[in-house]
C-alpha cells in the first residue's frame, strides 16, 4: 500500500512539473493565447515596423482583437506589409487607423487600432490606408543628441564673435 501511495505522488509531482514545462514554453513563443474563434484578415503597410513580431496582440482600447500573423517586405514600395488575424466578433470600419505601439517604456510593441466613423466595415482581405510606424528609441536619441550638439555649436559661434563697434566718423 505505501509502494502504491508513493508511486502516486511521483507521478503526480512528474505531471505538474511536464504540464509547467508546456506552460513556460508556451508563455515564452507568445502561443499561449490560442483562439479558435473565426478570423478574418485584413493587411497594413508601414514604413518602419521596429521590433514587431509574428503573433504580436492587435489591441484596441487595451482589448486584444487579433493576432499578428505575418510580417513581409513588399520590394516595389520597400515597406513592411503585416497581415493581421482579426477575430470575427471584432467589426471595424474601413477608416480605421493602425499604429505600432509599444507596452510601457521598454515592452513588448503591438498594434493598436482605433476606429474611424465610416458606416462601411472591413471586409476579408482589407487594406488599412491609414497607419503609424514604430517609434524607435535609438532614433529619438540620435535626434536628440544632433539637437542639442547643433544648439552647442551655435552658441558657441555666437559668444566666440567680439561685438561690432558703430562705425566713427
């Protein structure tokens, strides 16, 4: 009886610890959100995509709407096309804009939508015409450091010039 007990805690303790395993992996590849719910795709061009991902959330007033589920290089227009997985319950108008967003200062970045007034919705396979690339951060930096280097640079010119003296006659 206490072999029969003891090999019943084993397999438990095994089994939590296989189904924590599946968890984590899960967790980590973005899989955990699985839906099965009917989807409908639509597509949006961006010029600068940043760190987005394959399975990245599409939010929309912080609810998760879809999926991001491809992400290509368009070689004609040299932009990045994302196809996005738009569960069925979620209707949008055909004005609707996209923009890349990201979850706090240094999170994961997703896109976010919000809608327009149009009367008409999105169809399967709609195009959104209205979208906002990604902000990065390395760019905002170098902006800001050519900034304020091209500030230093004419004050410097400014106080280094001895002021003119009226001319005498």
């Amino acid at each position: 009886m206490s072999r029969e007990k003891t090999d019943f805690w084993v397999g438990l303790f095994v089994l939590l610890g296989f189904a924590a395993v599946v968890f984590l992996a899960l967790r980590a590849g973005n899989l955990n959100s699985f839906s099965f719910a009917p989807t409908y795709t639509l597509t949006a061009d961006f010029d600068n995509i940043g760190g987005l991902k394959a399975r990245a959330p599409v939010k929309s007033a912080g609810v998760v709407v879809g999926r991001v589920n491809k992400i290509s290089f368009d070689d004609q227009t040299f932009r990045a096309v994302v196809v996005l997985n738009m569960e069925e319950d979620y209707q949008f108008p055909q004005d609707t804009s996209a923009s890349i967003l990201t979850s706090g200062l240094l999170g994961e970045q997703y896109i976010g939508l919000t809608a327009g007034g149009d009367e008409k919705n999105f169809a399967d396979g709609g195009k959104i015409r209205y979208t906002q690339s990604a902000v990065v951060l390395e760019n905002l930096i170098s902006q800001f450091l050519y900034n304020s280097a091209e500030n230093q640079g004419a004050n410097s010119d400014k106080s280094g010039q001895q002021p003119s003296t009226p001319p005498q006659h």
